[in-house]
C-alpha cells in the first residue's frame, strides 16, 4: 500500500504539541490534519496531539484495545486526555471503555456524522448513501479500493456497492483538487456524486468542549 509521506505519519502513529502541554488528545490519524489546523487556529499551544494509525479505520474491532493501550500510556504524563474518535463501529465497546478510564470521546457514530452535524446526519437519514471525507477522498485507493480487493477482483463491485445510489463528499476543505477526487471515486463506484462542505462540524465543538 502507498501513502503520500505526509499520511505516512498519520499511518503509524504521530504526535505534535507544545513542550509544556496540559491536554493530550487521542485520535484517529484520519483527523490528524484537520485537529491540527483546529490547534494553529485557536492558539491551543498547551494541546498534545497523537495519533493511532488510520488504517483502523478498516478494522473496528481493534480500535477500543488500541485507545485503552494509548490511554495507559501516557496516563503516566498527567495529561488531562481527550479521545478523538467517535464510536466508529465498536459497538459501544470503546464509549465503556472511556468511561471505565475516566476519559471523554466524541459522540456520535462516526466521523461522518459528527463532520455533518449529529442533529443534521440523523435528520438525513441516508440509508443508500456511501460517505467519503477529505481523508478518504486522499486515500480513496488504499483505504477502499484496495482493501475490498476491487483493484484485484473488480466483478465484485456490485455485491459491495449495488445497493447504494449515491457518493457524498463531505468536505472538510475548499479544494477543488479533492473534489475532483471524490468525484472519480463516485464514477468508479458508479454512484451519483454530492459534495456537501462541512468544516470541521461537530469535531470543532466537541474539541472546543474538551479543551
């Protein structure tokens, strides 16, 4: 699998704050970017950022034991932590988690609901559509090409997505660049395009909450 250097990081784990922090923030690397640019915007210099591997965003069973690990870690540098990831597909396991640990998490069940808006995602209630953020926009090929072996098995297209009608980019950014990207992903899925600008939505107030 090939990552762009900059996701590379965020792939293996990456962490950024000032030499004084007070605050740790937990995340997905998927929202190392856009946390980031929430820090430099807001001047949050006593905030620590790191960031557990995107790539488990395809293996949701293994997010809740990779939060509670990076959580004892550095439970030791008497840090008041913040766990960047909504449920995401644990079932409830990583919210129980967090409480067991005397953490806060974002609500929400995953990063495409809280980037919308809860209140606006649930209203919406979408059943048939297929969601990309800036992210997956980025790394359409190695976090869903690739991993549903489409690049190896393409008859396979309509078993995974035959039942949805739509792609919606929800986009975190103004960039012409990766909208265009989502917009080829939808025309290889085969779906109808939406792109649907975001912000950070949700991510920013729950930052803003904890922070």
């Amino acid at each position: 699998m090939h990552l762009p250097a900059d996701d590379i990081l965020r792939d293996t784990g990456y962490v950024a704050g000032s030499a004084q922090p007070s605050v740790l923030v937990i995340a997905c690397g998927a929202l190392a970017r856009e946390i980031l640019a929430l820090i430099a915007v807001n001047g949050w210099s006593h905030v620590r950022l790191t960031c557990l591997p995107a790539i488990l965003h395809n293996h949701p069973n293994k997010i809740t034991q990779a939060v509670e690990d990076a959580v004892q870690t550095h439970a030791r540098d008497g840090l008041e932590i913040f766990v960047a990831y909504a449920d995401c597909g644990t079932g409830g396991d990583l919210a129980k988690a967090c409480a067991r640990m005397g953490v806060k998490m974002i609500a929400g069940p995953h990063c495409y609901a809280f980037f919308d808006g809860l209140t606006a995602f649930a209203a919406r209630d979408e059943v048939t559509s297929f969601y990309l953020t800036d992210f997956l926009a980025r790394q359409f090929d190695a976090f869903v090409w690739q991993p549903l072996g489409l690049d190896r098995h393409p008859q396979l297209l309509d078993m995974y997505f035959g039942n949805y009608e739509k792609l919606v980019y929800l986009a975190q950014s103004e960039d012409a660049a990766l909208t265009a990207q989502a917009q080829a992903a939808a025309a290889r899925l085969g779906l109808a395009f939406e792109r649907r600008f975001t912000g950070y939505g949700d991510l920013s107030r729950a930052l803003e909450a904890a922070i």
